[in-house]
C-alpha cells in the first residue's frame, strides 16, 4: 500500500524510484553517521539532488532523510563524538535548499555549533583528552593531538573486517578505549592540509600564505615521531600506534622534498618519484584499525614535483597528472 513511508538504505535512485511509484520516502542512505565518513560526505548528499528529473508531484513525496547510528562501535563516553557534530550539519542539509553547498562555510559554523552542544551537555570534546591521559598517563597530551590531527578511524564496515580473521575478533568485551576510539571522523587538521595542497595545485603555487601553512603542517607532522614515541611505547594501550606515528613522519618527509621542489620551480631528479610513491602506498595501511588521512595531498605534491616523470607514473592519479602537466 502507498500510505507507508520508505526508508530508503539502497540509496537515492531507490529512493526516486519509489516516489516514481508513489510512495513518499526519506533517505538513510549516505547519513549513517556509524561509518565514520567526514562531514562533507553526509552535507552533499542531497535526498533531492539538483539534476533530479522527478515530475512536481514525485518531488514532494520525498520527505527529507534520517541519520542513522549504529551502536557496535560505542560506548557512553564515545556515542557523543560519533553523534556531534556531524548530525548538525546533517540536520542542515535537510533543511537547506539544494543549492546551499559551501563546504568551507559550513565547517567554520559547524566549528561553533560544537562549542553549543558542550555546552547543552554533551560530551564529544570533554571525553577525548580524558580518554588521551587514561591512556598515556601523562599531562602533556600535545604530541598525540598532532598525531590525532592527521588520523581517522577506518571508513565503512572495515573496522570489523580487519580483526575478523585475526586472534582478538571483535567481541561485545572488546575494550573500545584505544586511540581509534578517541579520534574522530572529522580530522581538522588533515582536511585544512588537503584543502592548502589543493589550492597550491590549483594556482601553481603562487599564494605565499598556502606554501607557508602547508610546510608548517609538514614539519609539524615530520617533527611529532621524535615527541611521541617514547609515550607511544610506554603505554600499552598506545603501542600499537607506533608505525603510524613513525608512517606519518616519513610522508611528511616526503611531502616537504616535494613541496620544497614545486615551490622553487625545480624538478626532482630522475628516480626520485617512485620509491617516494612505494613509500606513500604503504603508509596507506590501517594501523590499529584507523588509517592516515594525508597520504593523497603528499602524493599531488610528489607528482607535481616529478614533473614529467609524475605525468607518466602509474601512481599519479588522473588530476594529479593534469595539473603536474600544466605546471
């Protein structure tokens, strides 16, 4: 019968398709919020895209969507930083004219609206640097909020995947207090490091501003290994981050040659491009379940820094090589 509502998981097509057969509709698919996808993921996914071809009469059947969490990978003190502040800017797209899509703007009031959840009650900010001393039993929590900064849990359903065929499977007395349960979907400083290699990409290097806040994140990130790591083998439940941490070291290694190299204008050398890319590849692996998030930037430096050499890589990906071969 058509006075039910569908909740469509399958996704928008499904979604268009029913209110093609006259049932009215709201969209899950794309809004749950327990896979652990950033911000931007959920605030451009539209129930009613812009180049929807529904007739006036299938349009107004579809009701809006709903974000859906998952309860596997959460506890009391983490269910708030999986929940806030991504479900506001959801609850904003539902809102929003289809139109309304300025990322940027978005995250800078999504910034304060997270600061008005504290203060309602809830706990997203308040419990991370607990869970951080809990974990490293020390005061100084600087070293593991920069390797934090350029860390996200793994997306989807791998979490899960990647313990199923190991000793320690996933069970319901599974401790969920490591350092994937702390960081976030949404790292700030890897997506503001992205969006700075993007627009030197884009503009040939040419905005001093951009060179200078993407070196300092670089060295920020190259420099951390040395402060971290003795608390990162000092805690058990911090040990396994340690190849990460010593990963992340080495991509920003990577990233300041190449940054150095596009910004003088110089070329790197013959064979300079792929160890880099088998280095930056490798550092791709999920560590304790999460995964580092600045991988591909580094590598759209390096191709453009390879010069002809990044144009004819087979690790370049398609819009690396473009701008690499206008540059």
């Amino acid at each position: 019968p058509t006075n039910v509502v569908i909740h469509s998981w399958r996704g928008r097509e499904s979604l268009a398709e029913a209110a093609s057969r006259g049932y009215a509709g709201i969209l899950s698919n794309g809004y749950y919020i327990d896979l652990m996808q950033p911000t931007d993921f959920h605030y451009l996914n539209d129930p009613l895209p812009a180049d929807s071809t529904l007739p006036e009469e299938a349009r107004r059947l579809i009701l809006g969507g709903e974000a859906t969490m998952w309860a596997e990978f959460v506890t009391p003190e983490t269910v708030d930083s999986r929940i806030w502040p991504r479900t506001a800017a959801i609850a904003e797209r539902f809102w929003s004219p289809v139109g309304v899509t300025d990322v940027a703007d978005m995250y800078r009031r999504l910034d304060r609206i997270s600061l008005l959840l504290e203060e309602v009650g809830l706990l997203h900010l308040k419990n991370r640097p607990m869970m951080l001393r809990r974990l490293c039993r020390c005061q100084d929590l600087a070293p593991l909020e920069t390797l934090l900064g350029a860390v996200e849990p793994v997306k989807i359903y791998r979490r899960n995947a990647l313990r199923e065929d190991t000793p320690h499977p996933y069970t319901q007395l599974s401790p969920l207090t490591r350092l994937v349960d702390i960081s976030w979907a949404d790292a700030a400083p890897a997506r503001n490091f992205r969006w700075t290699v993007e627009r030197l990409l884009a503009d040939g290097f040419t905005t001093a501003a951009d060179v200078d806040a993407a070196r300092s994140a670089l060295l920020l990130w190259r420099d951390n290994h040395a402060a971290v790591a003795p608390t990162l083998r000092a805690s058990p439940g911090l040990a396994e981050m340690e190849p990460m941490s010593a990963a992340l070291a080495d991509v920003a290694a990577i990233g300041l040659e190449a940054l150095e190299l596009a910004a003088s204008r110089l070329e790197a050398p013959g064979g300079w491009l792929e160890p880099r890319l088998a280095r930056l590849e490798a550092a791709r692996a999920p560590v304790g379940e999460a995964e580092l998030m600045v991988v591909d930037p580094v590598i759209g430096l390096a191709c453009l820094a390879a010069g002809n050499e990044g144009v004819a890589a087979e690790g370049c990906r398609p819009a690396e090589v473009e701008t690499a071969a206008a540059h």
